[in-house]
C-alpha cells in the first residue's frame, strides 16, 4: 500500500506542476459532467501561466499535495486575501486520489476555518467539492453564468466616457479601487490593477468627470467589470465588446452573476449564449452588489 501524500507549503518550482493537476481534474470533471473541454495542458498553459505566477506571487495560502515516493504532485489548495475577502481561488485533487480525505487536509491548510471578514469560493458543481464548501462554512449565494459569443464593432451611446487607466497613476488605480470597494464591498489592490493593466486594457467610465465604472478587456478574458448602478451597465459592455472586436478576438466570455439581470439581458440580445457549464458563487454570507458588477474571467476568483 502506497504512503500517504505529504501536505507541504508551495515553492514557485510548483507552479507548473499545479496547471496539470487543475487541467487533469477540471477535464475529468467536464467529461463526467457532460460538458467537455478542449485541448492539452500544454494548449492551457500560455493562457494560463501569467495568471498562476500572479496567484503564486500573491496567494494569502498555498499547499500541495506530493506522491512520497515520486514527488509527485497530485493536489494542490490556494486562497487570496483582499481587505478582509478571502477567497478560495482553487482547490484540485488529480482523478484517482479524490474522495480520499486528501481534499479536506488541503482545505484545513489553504482556507482554515475563522480566517476572513468574508469568505468565498466560485465552486464548480461537483457535489463532493460541495459538499467540502458547506463543511468550510460557505453556502450558495446564486450561479455564476458564462455568456460567450463574437464580439461586434459597436458605437457606445449615451454621456458616459470611457477613459484609458494608466497603470502609473495612483489616481486612476485610487478611483478603480474606489469604485470596486463600493460594489464589491472589498477591492483589489494596486499591484493586482497593474498585473490586469498588464494583460488586458483597463478603462474608467465617467459623467459629467464622475466615476460610474470601470472594465479591464484583453484577448485573453474579459472582466472584472462594474457599474455603480444597473443601468450604465449595457453602455460598459457596448464599449468592452467594440474593444474586443478592435483587438481581433473572435470570441468574448462575461461571467454574470445570477443577479445581474441587466448584463445578463442586454448580452443575450446581443446574440450572446449560455454556456452549459455553471458555476456557484458560495459564500460565507451574502455580500457586495452583484447586479452591476462582471468578475474576472476565467472563473477563478471575484
């Protein structure tokens, strides 16, 4: 009989390693559940590497779980923390080694019980993870929708002008945070904004010089996206779609919050689909204002 895996602290030497587990276990996980996805690690990995150092670099708690004899990673656990939001961002165990107690070790570790004002995790439907986020003290607040489609050129209506951020003022990032504390009820801080500057372009949306919005756009994901009300939330996403188009990307994704019947109309009129797979906002408690607000795409975190 095998030795049990050993829980450690991640290092960045396992960066890599934990793209194979989240791609072998979220694969499984849609083949079981009748929503495959395509492509190899390999294919995964150029889109998702900036995003795992990012995660690496800042993560509140990071565990693996290693094969004894091998060193083997076989699961791995990772949390952030920003103004009293913890979040679970991901929590994998490779195929063959779930529902085996090895889970529950890695959450006691990544998101121990009593840490954070708020505590959330965007959970797939797998009922044994599931059933772990109850165990964590979260409960589900509502469905997290992927509506994706072909971005068009469009021309933006109404009074609201949308303004470059620059990733070098602390005024730009002071008012995106401003506006993210305000919806969200918690905000990202200014290096997290300038590793979204980085990847995707950012924008303030103003009234008459007032802040009402902000939205990051990029070829590689859309998101996060917000709106101090409901109804500036169809002329946002009318210049994040003219942007993608603009960038040549033949395929755009939002991640709408249940709640957000706006977004959610305005980008179904559009031409824009649901998408089979759905995930669950779960939480420790409900919180922020998700009927005008858009998270970060790829569905990982807030």
């Amino acid at each position: 009989m095998s030795a049990e895996p050993r829980i450690r602290r991640a290092t960045p030497d396992d960066v890599r390693p934990c793209h194979e587990v989240m791609w072998s276990s979220v694969t499984d996980f849609g083949a079981r559940n009748g929503t495959p996805l395509a492509g190899t690690a390999d294919d995964w990995w150029p889109m998702s590497e900036p995003l795992h150092r990012l995660l690496a670099d800042h993560a509140a708690e990071w565990w693996v779980a290693e094969e004894t004899e091998t060193g083997a990673i076989v699961g791995f656990a990772r949390s952030i923390e920003r103004e009293g939001l913890f979040e679970l961002t991901e929590f994998f165990v490779v195929p063959g080694r779930q529902s085996a107690g090895l889970g529950r070790r890695l959450m006691d570790r990544a998101f121990p019980a009593g840490r954070g004002d708020v505590r959330s995790i965007i959970a797939t439907t797998d009922t044994r993870a599931l059933a772990r986020y109850y165990a964590a003290g979260t409960f589900p607040q509502f469905p997290l929708l992927t509506l994706g489609g072909e971005p068009s050129r469009t021309e933006v209506p109404g009074d609201v002008v949308p303004a470059s951020i620059d990733p070098v003022s602390e005024e730009d990032l002071d008012a995106v945070a401003t506006l993210e504390r305000a919806v969200l009820g918690h905000a990202r801080g200014h290096v997290e904004l300038r590793w979204l500057l980085g990847q995707r372009e950012g924008y303030r949306y103003l009234r008459g010089g007032e802040d009402v919005g902000f939205a990051f756009v990029g070829a590689e994901g859309t998101g996060p996206i917000a709106a101090l009300e409901p109804r500036d939330l169809p002329g946002v996403l009318l210049h994040v779609e003219d942007r993608a188009a603009a960038l040549g990307v033949s395929s755009i994704e939002f991640q709408v919050p249940g709640p957000n019947e706006v977004a959610a109309r305005h980008l179904l009129a559009r031409g824009f689909r649901i998408d089979p797979w759905v995930n669950l906002l779960m939480a420790s408690r409900p919180f922020g204002h998700f009927d005008r607000m858009i998270p970060f795409g790829p569905p990982i975190f807030l």
